[in-house]
C-alpha cells in the first residue's frame, strides 16, 4: 500500500509541476500533505514536517545570506575589472570573443542566478557578435553551458535542491566535486574555443574601424569585402543587449533586461559600483572562499558575518543597506522559500515510511550487481531528466527513491548528491527553464538552432563531469 501511495504522490507532484498547473512550492506542500493524510499519518504528520524543516534550517540559512553576498559583490563591481579584461583582450577576433564569452558567463554565474547571467553577457557580448557578423547561437551555447556548470555552486539551484531533500551540507557536496566542475568548465572553454574557430573561418579576419567591417582573407591577408558595421538600435550601439526585449515565460509573466552593466568599451556603468574598496571587496571574497573550503567555520555562520560586512563596507548608510538587502530579496525568497516548502515532501516521505517501501521494492528489482553503480546511474538519468523535467521534479521527486534504494549498497546520500549534478550543463538549455527562455529572446535565436548546436555539446560536458568525479572519488564508480 505504501508502495502504490508513494509513486503515486511523486506522480502526482511530477504531473502537477510538469503541466505548470501549480507552482512548485505549492505542490511542494500540498501533495504530500494529502497523500500523507491518506497513508493514515494525521496525528504524526505535522511532528515529521518539524523535524525535517529542523535539519534543512542551516541550507536555508546558508543559501540566504550567500546568495545575498554575492550579489552585493556583483552589484559594488569586484567582478568588473575582470569583465573589461576579457572584453579588452578579445578584440574583434571570433575565436577570442567565443572563448571570453565562457569565461564572462562562467564568472557571473558565481552568483547562482542565471538571469543574471544571461543579462549581463548578452549586454556585454551581443552588439559584439551583430556588428562582426557572427552567430548569436554560438553566444546562446556557450553561455548556457557555462551557467549550467556553475549552477552546482553551494548556493545554486541544483545544489540547494540536492542538498534540501537529501539533508546534507551543500558545501559537503560541492568541495569533493571541484575537480569535475573545473573539468567541466575546462570542457566549455574547449569547445568555445572550436567554435570560436569555426566562425573566424566562416567569416575570414574581421577588422572593424570606423564605422567600416573589413574582411580578410586568413593567410595572406587581403581584404576580401569592405561593408558597414550592421545597424543597431541606440541601445545595442552603447552596448546594451536590447533594453526593451521581454523574454515570454510559460507561465505568462515576462523577465525585462536590464540596463546593460558593463558596454562594449569597458565602461563601468554601475550606480553601486565601489571601485575604491575593490581590494577590500577582493580580501573579504577571497577569505570567505578559502575559510568556506577550510571548514572550520559553519557555512551559514560565516556567510552571516561575510554578509554583514559587505553592508556596513559598502554602504555607510542604513538606508543604502536596505535597498541593497531589497534589491536582492526575490532571488533569496525564491530558492529559500523553495527550500522550506521541500521539508513537507521529504517528512511525509520518511515520516510515512513511503520512501523506505519504495526502495525496498526497487532493491528487490534491480539486479545485484547494479547495486554499487547508483551513482553512475543516477548522473546518467540527471541529463535527459532535468532536460525533460524541471530541477524541481528531478531532485524533489525522482533523487529521494533513486538515494533510500543506493543506500541499501552502501552508498551515501552525499555521493547521490554530487552524481545527481552532472545534468546542470545540458539543464540550463531546457526550454521549461525560465531564465534560458529569457537568453533565447534576448539574443533573438531559435530554439531549435540553438538545441541543434548545443545539445550534444552539453552532454559531453555533462558525461566528463561524471567521469572525473568518479575518479576523483567524489562518488563510487
């Protein structure tokens, strides 16, 4: 009976998700507390929830006030040098502006928020790519890649979901898969660099001055074609992406790009931006990422002091302070929120004994000799499914079945957590994710030729990321 109820609430939840006819918070409670009620765990019900908001409290804590810290770091301008940097170095060479591409869309998305990233790099790197005459999908595929591999951040969605329904340390999970994220991104930056090539020959050597875009022949030189820049808007001239372009979301509201941050020519366009206290901004960011892979301090504790800081730091005034803790509240509620809804699901779970029903039935299912491959199998299921499915469906509702039935093999939940990651590369270039739908439209591709380009390139990324993590022993082979 309890077998039935449990794959029947996770189909329920999946179904409910997947069909957007509720929204995944709200089916994060609902559903199980009504199958919960069914299972007959009314007097117990609420006990079971209690206890498991207990053991994520310190996630939610943590992913709160990271996510706060470095968006403030963003905001004040300690990434900006490094962004003009890579738009200094790459010139009008394609193969440069592919490559910097990866590494803009890599460094912004330390932040965990992919909206963020796609703005800010289709503001810095699209007039870029119209006036030379290049392929805005190869911008879409990079950039989508690059986000994806970073989305396993502690603070980052995938993370954040893995570490709430499992109950483990985010910063437990990611430390020990360091090597595979850096493989990943290391994977990213090789194709961007072949797709970089790619367009420098389909284009020739791209030389562009005032106002002229002059082609040349790539050995010997010559100048094959003399036309004009292609025409912008105002707005893509001074660097900005397209101001006015609303990306449609499935669920019919509508994500505005912002002003751009940093244009074409280096500008620092940031109200916030403190570029005096960039070496005290550096400082703090950088102890907090070495005493955050040291491990003495808590992980919520130390973002708590790191955030409080920034403010006092960067922002004298108390009502500068508060703006800043408002300007970044809606990314902070959407994740924590998420977070807390996801203890309803895991203590009917466990409190019901659903989860432990189900593993038993699949334990007598799945062949022996499977047994010690869960990880594997479960990084393998992560890149079509979180392609297919949400993150939430995935991590809420396939992971806690997929990790009860691994642990009767001696695999830990931390193991299933950080094999559950390696889908993040392809995940970001799903069309059911908001964000993506937002870089799509800005860029103004077709999804089709971005998927085209992108999908088999995700996966190899995503297939490394799994190799190297199991042979750096962040999971068992």
């Amino acid at each position: 009976m309890l077998v039935l109820l449990g794959f029947a609430m996770i189909a329920t939840f999946l179904y409910l998700v997947m069909s957007k006819r509720v929204a995944p918070v709200a089916a994060l409670i609902l559903v199980p507390v009504v199958f919960g009620l069914a299972a007959g765990g009314s007097l117990g019900l609420a006990d079971d929830i209690t206890k498991s908001i207990e053991d994520v409290a310190p996630t939610a804590a943590l992913l709160f006030f990271a996510i706060t810290f470095f968006g403030i770091m963003i905001d004040v301008g300690l990434f900006d040098p490094h962004f003009r940097a890579i738009l200094r170095v790459v010139g009008h060479d394609p193969a440069k502006i592919v490559v910097g591409t990866a590494l803009l869309a890599s460094t912004v998305s330390l932040d965990g928020d992919g909206s963020t990233t796609f703005i800010i790099v289709t503001s810095a790197f699209l007039p870029i790519y119209l006036r030379l005459g290049m392929s805005p999908v190869v911008l879409t595929c990079v950039t989508a890649t690059a986000n994806g591999v970073l989305n396993t951040v502690p603070w980052g969605g995938s993370t954040a979901r893995a570490a709430a329904v499992l109950k483990v340390s985010p910063i437990d999970i990611f430390v020990p898969m360091i090597p595979a994220i850096a493989a990943g991104l290391l994977a990213t930056l090789v194709f961007a660099a072949l797709l970089g090539r790619g367009e420098r020959r389909r284009l020739g050597e791209v030389e562009l001055r005032d106002g002229l875009l002059r082609r040349k022949d790539n050995t010997s030189g010559k100048v094959l074609q003399t036309t004009r820049a292609a025409q912008m808007t105002p707005a893509e001239a001074s660097g900005t992406a397209s101001v006015a372009v609303a990306a449609g979301l499935p669920d019919g509201n509508a994500i505005t790009a912002e002003p751009e941050l940093i244009s074409c020519d280096g500008r620092n366009n940031r109200p916030n931006a403190r570029p005096r206290l960039l070496w005290l901004n550096l400082t703090l960011t950088l102890a907090v990422m070495a005493l955050l892979v040291e491990g003495t301090l808590e992980p919520a504790v130390l973002f708590f002091v790191a955030v409080a800081i920034a403010l006092v730091l960067n922002f004298p005034r108390v009502a500068e302070q508060r703006e800043q803790l408002q300007a970044h509240a809606s990314s902070v509620v959407g994740v924590v929120g998420m977070v807390f809804a996801a203890t309803v699901l895991t203590g009917v779970l466990s409190g019901s004994g659903m989860v432990e029903a189900m593993a038993d039935w699949l334990v007598g299912v799945i062949p022996d000799s499977l047994g010690a491959h869960f990880p594997v199998i479960t990084g393998l299921l992560s890149i079509p499914m979180t392609f297919f499915t949400s993150n939430d469906a995935f991590y809420f509702g396939m992971l806690p079945v997929l990790n009860e039935t691994a642990s009767h093999y001696g695999v830990t939940p931390l193991e299933m957590a950080r094999a559950s990651l390696v889908g993040q590369p392809l995940h970001q270039s799903s069309p059911i994710v908001a964000s993506f739908l937002l870089l799509v439209g800005l860029a103004k591709v077709d999804l089709g030729d971005h998927h085209r380009k992108t999908i088999w390139r995700a996966v190899i990324v995503g297939l490394i990321m799994l190799a190297v993590g199991g042979l750096t022993l962040a999971f068992p082979l």
